[in-house]
C-alpha cells in the first residue's frame, strides 16, 4: 500500500500505540466483560455517526 495513502486513512503511530495497549487490556478480560465492552464500543460508534451526520447535515460548507 501506498505510504502516503496509508498515512492518510491508516493509523498513526500513536493510534497504533494505543491499540497494541487496549489489546494486552482485552486479553485480560474475561468472556462478559469482553462482550460488555464491545457493546459500548458499538454505542459509541453508533453516537459518532450521529455525531457525523448532524454535522454534515447542519453545516454550510460554502
């Protein structure tokens, strides 16, 4: 993959930072605290949708 694009759409390295820590946290967790967390991931996509449509929706991009 391009570097370029991939710097664009990828991950920064702090991004990448980030996730290796919350992986070594996840596999800590046992099977219901996994499933729990993963809803609240999903709620909050969802509310960041939401967040992205009003805004694209509301705003004047002129």
């Amino acid at each position: 993959m391009n570097k370029n694009y991939n710097s664009y759409l990828g991950l920064s390295l702090e991004q990448e930072f980030k996730l290796k820590l919350y992986s070594q946290i996840v596999d800590n967790l046992n099977e219901k605290q996994k499933k729990r967390l993963l809803l609240e991931i999903l709620k909050y996509m969802l509310l960041n949708d939401n967040i992205l449509k009003y805004l694209i929706k509301y705003t004047n991009l002129k």
